[in-house]
C-alpha cells in the first residue's frame, strides 16, 4: 500500500466522520493509529542487491577464498527489508554454483542464469552484464519506492546502472573487492563501499 493511498484513506475518513456530523474526538485513536502507520510506512527501507558472480567469485578464488554468502545477505539486510537478491551467473557455472543452490535459495538469494549469445562468425559473448543492468533499470522504473540499490562486483559497466540508481534518489551500496574499478568508486560516496565477505574455501 502506497502513502498516496494512506493519505487518500484518512482524508476520506475525515470527510466521511465530517459528513455524518460524528464527533471527532471519539475517533482520535484511529486516527493516531492511521498516521503512525503512515509514518512507518514512509520510514521503511527496502532493498535490491545485484550480484556479477563471476565477476567476484574469480577475485576470491585467486585469494584462495570462497564468498561467505550469510555474511553477505546479513550485510544487504543490514540495509533494510530486502526484497529480492539476485546472483547473476554465465551459464557454463551453473554446474559449479548448481551444489549450493538450495542453501543459497534458502538464506534468499535468487539465481539467474544468462546464457552466452552468439554473433557473427560463432562468436559467444557473456551477457551477464547486460541481463543485470538491464533488469536493474527495470526495476528502478517498476519499483519506485526502493530506498537501497546494492550492486555486488567491481566492474565499470556498472557505472550506468549506479548513477541510474543514484538520479533516481535511492541509496547506492556497492560490495567488493580490492579490485572496485576506480570508475566505479567515482560515483559513490566512499562510505558506501563495502568490502565483499569471503572465507576459507575449507581445502587444503
């Protein structure tokens, strides 16, 4: 439900106590229980998290590590209620990701799988990038009460998408490595950068 609808239901609750002559004063209760709620609602944060797996679990791996991926959903609900966290993954991960997926769906986070597109010549490229930017834009316009946007990865092609999200008043977060692309932190306050949670990959 909207604020424009809470609104909208307390000044027709008004009119209609108005109208019926009622007095006021009997009703005061309700009313202070309406606008409370409509002041809760207004100070709720919700939250979207993108995640460029490859894009980071390959930095983690070069460290010997592994993302610790209940540290990273605590973090992004850190932030406020989320409402969706997605893992973006090329397709010939699937088998790599595809042992753990239960357990990451149950700690919340959605899985989503691009396939490679093919151009001219047989030539494949990874669409990861622009399945993720794509649905983020997506979802800035559908979702216009977000108050968080969290991309997970490093990548300058997220610049669009950041400063997307950024224009569009919400509170930008990114999370990851040592390896953020310089072009990226330029758009984000560096408080707002976090770094991306790993452990021990338990070999060895």
């Amino acid at each position: 439900m909207t604020i424009w609808r809470f609104s909208a239901i307390l000044i027709l609750d008004l009119i209609s106590f108005i109208k019926k002559g009622e007095d006021l004063k009997l009703n005061r209760k309700e009313l202070e229980e309406r606008i409370l709620q409509l002041e809760k609602e207004k100070e709720r944060k919700r939250v979207v998290a993108f995640i460029d797996f490859e894009n980071i679990n390959k930095t983690a791996t070069e460290q010997g590590k592994v993302i610790d991926y209940e540290k990273l959903i605590e973090m992004i609900r850190g932030y406020g209620e989320v409402i969706f966290a997605d893992i973006y993954i090329p397709e010939n991960y699937f088998s790599f990701i595809e042992r753990t997926q239960v357990n990451l769906n149950l700690l919340g986070f959605r899985i989503i799988c691009c396939k490679k597109m093919t151009e001219g010549s047989n030539k494949t490229e990874d669409t990861v990038d622009i399945n993720l930017i794509k649905d983020g834009m997506k979802i800035l316009e559908l979702f216009q009460n977000l108050t968080h946007f969290v991309i997970i990865g490093h990548d300058k092609h997220m610049i669009h998408l950041a400063t997307e999200a950024q224009n569009r008043g919400k509170e930008l977060v990114i999370i990851g490595t040592e390896k953020i692309s310089h072009l990226l932190k330029r758009v984000v306050e560096r408080s707002k950068i976090q770094r991306l949670p790993v452990k021990n990959n338990g070999l060895g």
